[in-house]
C-alpha cells in the first residue's frame, strides 16, 4: 500500500520572501533611508535569492500541497523578482540598453512590464475574495501598489512612484502578518494571529446541525 507523507505549510515561506523583499523595494521607492534616485543594487540578492528563488520553491510545495492558488500565486511571483532581478542587473544589460535608447522608451517598457502583473494580480485578487480577510487585503494592496508603480514609470512622475513606494511598504507588512499568523499558533506560542475566513457558513437546516455549528 502506498503512503503518502503530508507537507509542512510553505505558505510561510513564501509570504516572508515576497514581504521582506517587497519592503527593501519599498523603501527604495519611497526614498526613506536613501536619496531618490539611489542604485537599486541592494535589491539583487533579494530578488533573485529570497523573493525569486524562496518563493518559487514555495510555489512548487504549494503544487505538490495541491493548493492550486498558493502555486500561482507564489510561483508567479518569483518570477516576477527573477525578472525584476535581471532587469537591474548590468551583467544581463537590459537596464543599459533602454536607458541608451533614452527616458521615454525606459519609461515605456517598465511601464508595460509592469502593467502585465497589474492584470496578474488582478486575476489573483478575484480569487481571494472566499479565502481569508488577510489574503484579500494582501492582493488588493498589492495590486494598487503596481498599478501606482506602473503609472509612475509610464508617466515619468516620481511622486506618483513614491506613493507605490509607500503603498508597498504597508502590503510588506500584511503580507508578514499573514505568514506570522500561519506561523503562531498556541502549539509554539502564547497566542494567535486572527485572520478571519471569509468563506460562507454553511446553512443551518436542522437543530442538530446548529449544535455542531457551534464548535
């Protein structure tokens, strides 16, 4: 007889990768803690390591977990910091060269890049909207965030930008509460994380079904 072994929970991971490398990005958009217009260097590592690497794992954990959501999701999107990653990295001389074919032609191209994961995440939002009130508020926020992002680049307007930045810094912090509340539990600490569920109740029909019901 065949047995399968049951998986740990790689949303955790993923949430974490995609929260902290969101926030360095974030601040970097913001300009807090650096001049505007300052090297997105620190960023590589991040992109191509934790929110790349980590949580495109997490996304092939989230398949073999059969959660079919989770491996979109999370897979999508470290694709998305791998090619951000390449972009900023002057080995691959993508960011070179549209910056040698002048302001407005970078502008343009970041601004499409991005429009496409605007739709993506779009897509991903609609299908949170029975999961939980923490994964519906993540995806909303992130995408306001990149379509802020999208406007700022295609409109050349840093303070468009900048209020991506700042948008992006407060869907780190959701995204890290999401992992924190999947993480704590009364197994391993004193208290819990609420993250109320959002998928209907079931229709009480019967006195006994009423009971149960509050359990």
């Amino acid at each position: 007889m065949t047995q399968f072994r049951k998986f740990a929970n790689p949303g955790p991971l993923g949430l974490s990768a995609f929260a902290l490398t969101t926030f360095v990005l974030s601040l970097h958009n913001a300009d807090i803690g650096q001049k505007a217009g300052a090297p997105t260097s620190v960023i590589i590592g991040l992109a191509f390591f934790y929110g790349g690497l980590s949580q495109f794992m997490a996304g092939m954990w989230e398949f073999a977990s059969d959660n079919t959501f989770g491996a979109t999701a999370f897979t999508s999107f470290g694709g998305f910091w791998m090619s951000y990653g390449v972009i900023i990295t002057p080995f691959f001389g993508v960011s070179s060269a549209l910056n040698a074919a002048g302001p407005d032609v970078k502008a343009n191209a970041l601004g499409i890049f991005l429009l496409g994961w605007v739709i993506m995440t779009f897509i991903l939002f609609l299908a949170t909207l029975r999961t939980n009130l923490g994964l519906c508020v993540l995806f909303a926020m992130v995408d306001v965030t990149l379509l802020l992002l999208c406007i700022g680049d295609w409109t050349m307007n840093h303070q468009v930008s900048k209020a991506g930045g700042y948008f992006g810094l407060l869907t780190s912090l959701i995204a890290w509460y999401i992992a924190a509340s999947d993480l704590i539990g009364h197994h391993n600490s004193f208290f819990i994380l609420p993250n109320p569920s959002l998928a209907p109740r079931p229709i009480v029909t019967t006195i006994e079904d009423a009971k149960l019901d509050d359990y």
